[in-house]
C-alpha cells in the first residue's frame, strides 16, 4: 500500500505558484477592486465604500476582512 499524495492547500496536488505569480494576481485584484469601488460606491460614504469592497471581494478572489468590519 502506498500513501496518497499531500494535500497542498490551497492549490491541490499541482504546482504551488510563485510569489511573483502571486504579487501579480493580487496586484491585478486590488486594481479590479478600486474600479469597481469607483464605480459603485457613494462618494463620501465610507460604509457604503467598505460594503462595495466586501462585495467585490466575495465574488473574487480576494483576502478580505468581511462584513464584520461594519461593526466597528
């Protein structure tokens, strides 16, 4: 019997990216992220640009703190 693979998360079994590859797709998600920021918030409404930033992040890949950050 043989052990199976680890599980390398979050990439599976396959290659680990770069960190160049990295920098790059966060780079690239963060500009994404101030487009759609500029183009949905209210303009002097910090909520409401905090709200924009949790909704862009949760239909991209993106490290966020979330919806609790409201709170505070």
């Amino acid at each position: 019997m043989s052990a199976q693979p680890g599980f390398n998360e979050p990439w599976g079994n396959g290659l680990r990216p770069t960190k160049k590859q990295i920098d790059r797709w966060t780079d690239e998600n963060s500009a994404k992220c101030l487009e759609y920021v500029k183009q949905h918030a209210e303009r002097g409404n910090p909520a409401f640009v905090i709200n924009c930033i949790d909704e862009f992040a949760s239909t991209n890949h993106m490290m966020n703190i979330g919806q609790v950050v409201n709170y505070f």
